[in-house]
C-alpha cells in the first residue's frame, strides 16, 4: 500500500491536486505495479510564513 505525502508551499487548485494524484497513481502502476485502489495520495499545504529555507521564510 503506498502512500505519498506532498508538501507543497502555499495553496493547489483542486485541479493541480486531482491530476497530480493521477500522475503518482499511474506512475507507481507502471513502475511498481501497485494498484490505484490501494495507492494514497495526501497533499500539505503549508503557509509561506511556516517554511523557511536556511533563514529565508518563503511568506
């Protein structure tokens, strides 16, 4: 059973989630021959001001 975290800065459309999902689903199909039924997908969205690189926040 996969599971796949994305953590993303800022906010996805509902659109950019579904064919992103799609993209995992399929890719871990046909690479590792897991099922879509049993693949999961789980998208974070962090403010700007939550996550910095080094001591740069990106918000």
């Amino acid at each position: 059973m996969p599971y796949v975290s994305v953590r993303v800065v800022g906010k996805l459309s509902k659109d950019q989630k579904q064919k992103i999902a799609t993209d995992i689903s399929d890719s871990l199909l046909r690479h590792a021959n897991k099922s879509k039924d049993h693949t999961y997908v789980v998208f974070d969205e962090v403010a700007g001001e939550n996550w910095a690189q080094g001591e740069k926040l990106f918000g």
